[in-house]
C-alpha cells in the first residue's frame, strides 16, 4: 500500500516537473503602418535631420556624404537588378532632403565621404496574427451607452456615429508582413549613427520592398499544327519574383487581394 502510495506521489510531479514556461503577450503597444510614397518621405526627413544633428554634434560639417542602398550587409553594394522600389525611391528622397539642410552630399563615393547605407529587410509571418482593441476602449464604450440609453435618439445617434468614426479612425488591419529599415552612417569603419525601425505593411505592397532576382527562360510549345507549317518554339523570360508572387502562401486565402 505505501509503494503505491508513493508511486502515486511521484506520477503527480512528474508531469510539474516537465512544464513549460506560460507564454504571455506583450503589454499593449502602437506600431505604424507604411501604406504610401509620403511614408517613405516622412521617414526621409527624419533620418535626414537626425543625420544632421550627428554631423553636427561630431563636427562634421564640411565633410562630404554619399547615400548607398547595401544589400545585405554594409560591406556589399546591391547588384544590377537587385535594387527594390523601395530601395531607389528612399535614397532619391533621403538625398533630396539632406541638400535641402544643406549637408554637403556627394554623387559618388570617395575616401573621405561618410558612407549613409541603409536597407529594408521584409518580414512574413505564417501565422495568424490578431489584433485587440486598446484596453479600456470597450468599458469606456459600455458606459456611454450605459449613460445615453435614456436620451433622446438623435442625441444617441450622434454619440454612437462618434464611437464608429473613433473606432474607424483606430482601425488598420495588419496582413502578414512586416518591414524592418535600417539606416546606418560609417566613417573610420566606425558606426557614427545608426536606426532602425519597425513597420507593418500591406501584404500586396510586400514587392516595393523585395530584391529583384535574375530572369529564367521557359520554352513554349504547342502541340497543334499551325496552317504555315509548324513554328518554332519561342522563350520568353519570366522573373524569379513573378514566380515566387504565384506561389506565395498567402495567393489562396480568400483576402481580397
């Protein structure tokens, strides 16, 4: 009886003892969204100025710098083809910006110019992600419900339009994609300044921030006779990317895109 007793004991700890830590979420956070051209130039302006400010604040001001997208690492420059949309359109806005503060900015790369290298690395989650409202907003939206339930209908029309529009307001879907820009400046091989920031994106918009990659011929043939006498068979180039949009896991979920 007692080793059964004991037995017992040690079936119950057993599975205590193979526990895992309890995932928990993080605290309620915002995070932005790039959804436009003026996104990327609103991010330009702030790098733009916090470049300046370093440049000043390490006495730089007449030393030359020359913006270089880098694909990968800081060590290697993109390739023909591999640049992104994103990629060319930000450096034309970061360098039209830094004119404009009047930091002296070079066309091409020398010794003495401090490197501005910067890039976008596109993230997909394969999971499903879900969004919750603020906490608070749904107790706040109770009680003036609560409060106006005896007033006059159009006083309640007009308080529950306002909850819609600042609901509404609120709102912006996530997708599966994420972005993270890294802007980073270099003299000396020494990191002078360096940025990074996180924003979602939509997830048909995913392609202004993925490199080009190389073409690939396919053959194309037909199995019908044409009246001229039979043709030859023509090659035509399709992109890696076009393929890889095909075959994206999100192209067969019902997401209106």
């Amino acid at each position: 009886m007692r080793f059964l007793l004991v037995a017992l004991v040690i079936l119950l700890l057993l599975p205590a003892c193979a526990r895992i830590p309890e995932p928990v979420g993080f605290e309620y956070s915002k995070q932005q969204k790039m959804q436009a051209a003026h996104h990327w130039d609103i991010l330009a302006v702030d790098i733009a100025n916090e470049i300046n400010n370093e440049l000043i604040q390490n006495d730089y001001l007449d030393t030359s710098v020359f913006v270089r997208e880098t694909c990968g690492d800081e060590n290697r420059t993109c390739d023909p083809l591999e640049t992104t949309t994103f990629n060319e359109t930000f450096r034309d806005l970061l360098i039209t910006h830094l004119v404009k503060l009047g930091v002296p900015t070079s066309s091409t790369n020398s010794k003495e110019a401090i490197v501005i290298n910067y890039k976008a690395q596109p993230i997909y989650h394969q999971a499903k992600r879900w969004r919750t409202l603020k906490p608070g907003m749904l107790t706040a939206l109770t009680a003036g419900v609560m409060v106006i339930k005896n007033a006059p209908a159009e006083f309640i029309a007009i308080a529950t339009a306002g909850a819609i529009d600042g609901l509404n307001a609120g709102y912006s879907s996530t997708g599966n994609f994420e972005v993270i820009i890294t802007t980073s400046m270099i003299t000396k091989d020494n990191y002078l300044y360096r940025n990074s920031n996180i924003y979602y994106i939509n997830d048909a918009d995913s392609w202004h921030y993925q490199t080009h990659s190389n073409t690939t011929e396919i053959e194309l043939t037909s199995d019908h006779s044409s009246p001229l006498g039979q043709q030859p068979a023509v090659s035509r180039p399709i992109s890696e990317q076009s393929k890889q949009l095909l075959d994206f896991p999100y192209a067969n979920e019902t997401t209106g895109i």
